[in-house]
C-alpha cells in the first residue's frame, strides 16, 4: 500500500491508497474537500469537526439516494452487509496511521 498526501480545506493528510487505487482516492478526496468548503463557505458553521460531520452526512445521503447497481451490472453480485463492512474496515486501516481524519 502507498502513501499519498492530500489536502482537504487546506489541511494536509497523508492517506494509505492500495496500488491502482490514487484516482479514485483522489476523486473522493475531491467530492469531501468541495462538500466542505461548500459548508465552510455558507459561514454558518465555522468548526472543522462539524463542518466534517455535516459534510459525511450530505455525501453519506447522495450516495443513499442512488439506485442500487442490478444483479446484470454488477455480474450477478450485489452490495451486501459484508462488502460494507470490508468497506469501513479498509478505511480505519487508512486512517489508522494518522489516528483522525480531522
């Protein structure tokens, strides 16, 4: 696993990324650093750890909304509690070096 480091809101992390996977880590990095300073930026909330928490929400909800993928997409398989799971756990393993995200 490589290391990259990014900046969300003008902050610096570095973020474990498994090989092949820098674009679609960067893309998320994207989607949460326009989330939050979209926040940041209507002024009502100045904290980062709850413009963090409203920014996790509003993506958590965009994705939500999304119709789930048909078995034929998928190759017959579909989104279960255990690819969540490997999911979550994946990103505390990227998180772990740095201990917070914020």
């Amino acid at each position: 696993m490589k290391q990259m480091e990014v900046t969300i809101m003008g902050q610096s992390y570095i973020l474990g990324c498994p090989d092949g996977g820098e674009q679609s880590l960067l893309a998320a990095v994207n989607n949460v650093d326009r989330e939050m300073s979209a926040i940041r930026d209507a002024g009502k909330v100045k904290a980062r750890e709850r413009i963090a928490v409203l920014a996790a929400l509003n993506l958590a909800y965009a994705l939500a909304e999304r119709p789930l993928p048909s078995a034929s997409a998928t190759g017959g398989a579909s989104i279960g509690s255990a690819d969540i799971d490997a999911l979550i756990r994946r990103v505390d393993q990227a998180l772990s070096a740095d201990g917070q995200l914020l």
